[in-house]
C-alpha cells in the first residue's frame, strides 16, 4: 500500500517555475541545462559596418588561453571551455547558478571577410573580434560618363 503525502501547492508552482526559466534559458541562448546543471553558452553581438564585421562575446572568468577563435571566408568559431576552479567534497551548495564547461558558437556571415586581417581583444570579459569584408564584398562606386 502507498504512502499518502500530503499535497503542498508551491512544490508545484516551484516546478513550473523551473520550467519557465529552462524554456527562456534554452530560447535566448544564454544557458542550457544538463541534468540539473547550467551549461555555459556566452551571448554575442554581431555588428556590421562599411568595412567589417565586430563581434563581442561575453566570456568572463577565463584566460586568452582557454579561447580558439577559427576565422574562414564566412564564419567565425568561438569555442573554449569555463573550468571550474576546484571540487571540494563535504560543501552543501543552495544553489549553483554559475555554468561551466565547454562551448561553441558559429557565426555564418552574409559576405566574404578576410580572415588574415581579423583581430581580436579580450578585455574585462568581452571578447571583441573584428574582422574586415573582402574586398570582393564592399560596394564599388562606379563614375558614370556622360556623352
């Protein structure tokens, strides 16, 4: 024969609201989750000018070291991973919100860059990659003659 629990209403709402936060988590890209535990993703802008292409990636709490940047004709990679600093046994955690582990993000771009010229800066967090538009990319102006 079961046991009868008795049925408390907020355990209930406490699961729809980790449902919630899962479903906003997952849509705007900012965190997963496996199992339980966060999983880092970092957010990115991409901004577009004349010239080139500027992404800026928030990576805070890691090394340039533990960052690969892969630049083709039309894609930049932002890959590396968020350690974390060291397990220790015998801790009662409440809550643990900061995600750690690996990572990837692909940005495609609408026309050719120049990988060769691209650079990068990682500061108090932001990595700020730019990378110049081929030359086959820019607009040309034309003259027009006149007869």
């Amino acid at each position: 024969m079961a046991d009868l629990v008795r049925w408390d209403p907020f355990r209930e709402l406490e699961t729809l609201r980790d449902e919630v936060e899962r479903v906003f988590d997952t849509f705007f890209g900012r965190r997963g989750l496996v199992g339980r535990e966060p999983v880092f993703m970092p957010a990115i802008d991409v901004e577009e000018t004349d010239d080139a292409f500027i992404v800026r990636a928030e990576i805070p709490g890691l090394r340039k070291e533990d960052i690969k940047l892969t630049i083709t004709e039309d894609s930049l990679t932002i890959s590396g991973e968020r350690k974390r600093e060291k397990e220790e046994k015998n801790k009662v955690y409440h809550r643990m919100e900061i995600a750690y582990g690996k990572f990837v993000r692909t940005i495609q771009f609408p026309v050719d860059v120049d990988p060769k010229k691209a650079k990068a800066v990682y500061k108090d967090g932001i990595l700020e990659v730019t990378i110049p538009k081929s030359e086959r990319a820019k607009p040309k102006e034309i003259e027009i003659e006149i007869k």
